[in-house]
C-alpha cells in the first residue's frame, strides 16, 4: 500500500542577490516527501540541500528570497500553501508541525539560558493551554480556595491574548505550578534523548553540555511538539564516530515512536544507506536522481549519482573520483549544470535542462541519457 504524501515542494526557485552577483541557489526543485518515512538529500557542499530545508519553513536568510514555487503540506485531507501564508501562519507551523535539527547545535542555544528555559520556551509557544490546565487541576488539588494564581491561570486559558489577561500575567511574577509543570516535561524529555541525570542537566547552560549533549538537547526541543515532519540538517557531522551512531539510533528510535516523516539532509551515503527509506540526490541546486535507497545504491542512473557511489572508498577497488569541481552558482553552466564534469555529456546537454521523469516506478531521473529531454 501506496504512503499518503505529506509535504510537496513544486517548481521551487530561490535566487540570493549579493555584490558579487544573483546566486542562482534553487533552479526548479521539486520533491514530495512521504508520511512516515525517511528521506535523504544528499549532494557535494553547496548544492542547495541547506536553502531547500530553509524554504520548506520559509526561514531563507538574507538576501535570499523565494522568487517562485509552492510548499504545500497535506493534514487530514487539507493542502496548505505555505509560501502565500502570513508570517503569524508560519510562526505556528514551526516546531509544532514541522521541527528542525541543526547542523551546529550549539549555534542555535542561547548561551545566557539555561536547558530548561530554553525547553520550556517551545512548551509555552505551543502547548501553552495544556500546561496551564495541569498548573491548575494541581493548585486545585492543593488548595480548596481560590488563591490569585489560580484565576490568573483560568483567565489564561479562556482568554490568552486578552489586554487584562497579560497584565494579571505580569503581575503573577512566580507562576510557580507552571513552572513545575513545565520542568517535569522538560525532564521526561531530556530522559527521552538518553541523557543520564536529568534534572541537573535541565539546569546547566550550553557551554557546560558536551556536543553530544547539546545535539540531544536540540532534539528534544524539536520533538517537544510531536512534530509531523522533522528536518534533520546533518545533525553528526562535527561528533566523534560513537556519538554520530547514538545519535542516529536516537533518530530512528523517535521516528518509529512518534510515526513522523523526517528530511535527512547529509553528504554520507553512509548514514543514507542505514536510516533512509527514499534518497533525492542534488547537484548545484537541482534534483538529479530520486529513487528507494536500495534502487539508487544498486542501479544510478545519472551520472553524477554513479560518480558519487564510485567515489566511495572500498577495500580491494580503486578510488575514483569526479572530476572537475562544483560550478559557481553565479553563473553556473547552461543546460545541463552537470555537463562539464559528465563523462557521457552531448552536444544536447549544453543548451538545454533535462526535466526529471519517472523511469522506472518510483524512480526519477533528470538526464538526456534517459529521455530527460522529452
């Protein structure tokens, strides 16, 4: 049985506009991504795998822009368009549908703030409502007169953005049965990620944590909402081996769990090859190749992708490399922008882009080899 599609992207152009020139990042990406499942995007350094995951969350930095395109995402039968949605829209959509882990963990915590706060700011942005009712049913449990901070909290959950409601807030300065609340999640989540001690774990700072530690801990703020898609943005690169494969296990073990997709951006067809259901293969912001994992490490069918298996050192093979160099995306080749580095390249592939099309079931390829050009 055939997964339901959870997220589209379609025709996705993003261009950066430097001093140096129009970086032509994106070139007409499109890729859809399955529920419950794992896809990788792989490619050389530069390629657009990083700008593609941004896009999807509208969060391209400047001065990028989205020139054309649409994200749509599908939930219980409803496509939304993500790129004509307001920026209060996509503010809710982050960390609660779609979650983020980033390359450089310690880049993305606040040094000044402790685990717990930064856990449980995600907590409060998202599942607000929640943790006020338990603050609540526990001081009700407690206390069987009303006391200020329990109609502090029904004033917040019937009315979150009301003017009085913020300035009842203000004035309830220890909201002390929220917090409470609030670090026992934090807790359970920093227990989930394997982290021994939690408790004190909670209360140190970033630099204090090593980089497996603050990478756990980055992941337990993007799973703090259940997210239905998470982007894992080469989450082991800077980790010693061991921790690389904890982490990845962690991944694998909360993808089952919590039954989310996850886009596994990496240059490893190592990591590939054990986590992914499905691989997009980019090269110099197009998508080359797309294929089951198994399809792609058996059969390539472009070019590039051959090159990228090929140049996998293996006992007893000569190393093989690509040749040449990855183009400037200022003003990268016409036509095929792999040409100048394609052992197969005509005379065709000069002038005009190959378009990606299904060759086999499942399997997509954009090259004039295949019919690319038809």
């Amino acid at each position: 049985m055939a997964k339901e599609e959870l997220l589209e992207i379609k025709d996705l152009l993003v261009r950066f506009y430097t001093y140096e020139g129009v970086v032509e990042a994106i070139d007409g990406v499109n890729l859809k991504i399955k529920k419950g499942e794992t896809l990788g995007l792989v490619g050389e350094t530069g390629c657009g795998k990083s700008v593609t995951s941004l896009s999807v969350m509208r969060l391209v930095p400047s001065p990028g822009r989205i020139e054309k395109g649409n994200v749509f995402m599908v939930e219980e039968g409803k496509k939304t368009e993500f790129l004509t949605q307001s920026e209060s829209f996509m503010r809710k959509i982050r960390g609660k549908d779609i979650a983020m882990i980033f390359q450089e963990p310690r880049a993305y915590l606040n040094p000044v703030y402790s685990v717990r706060d930064q856990i449980s700011e995600v907590l409060l942005v998202h599942r607000k409502t929640e943790f006020l009712k338990k603050a609540l049913e526990s001081l009700e449990k407690e206390k069987k007169k009303k006391t200020f901070e329990m109609k502090v909290y029904e004033r917040m959950i019937e009315k979150p953005n009301a003017v009085t409601t913020k300035i009842l807030s203000r004035l309830l300065r220890r909201k002390r049965k929220l917090n409470e609340e609030l670090k026992k999640e934090v807790v359970r989540l920093i227990k989930e990620m394997g982290i021994p001690d939690p408790e004190r774990v909670a209360e140190m700072y970033p630099h204090e944590l090593s980089g497996g530690m603050a990478q756990r801990v980055v992941i337990a703020m993007a799973i703090a909402c259940n997210p239905v898609l998470l982007i894992a943005d080469e989450p082991t690169t800077n980790l010693d081996v061991t921790v690389q494969a904890q982490i990845l296990s962690l991944i694998k073990e909360l993808k089952d769990r919590f039954q989310s997709s996850i886009l596994y951006i990496t240059h490893d067809l190592g990591v590939v090859a054990e986590i992914c259901d499905r691989v997009a293969v980019m090269y110099a912001g197009n998508i080359v190749e797309l294929a089951e994992v198994f399809e792609l490490f058996e059969s390539p069918l472009h070019p590039y992708a051959k090159g990228l298996l090929e140049s996998i050192p293996r006992p007893g093979q000569e190393f093989k490399s690509i040749p040449g160099t990855v183009p400037s995306l200022i003003n990268p080749p016409s036509g095929c922008r792999f040409h100048d580095r394609c052992p197969y390249a005509m005379s065709v592939c000069t002038t005009v882009k190959p378009r990606l099309i299904e060759v086999q079931k499942d399997h997509f390829v954009a090259c004039h080899l295949v019919g690319g050009s038809k």
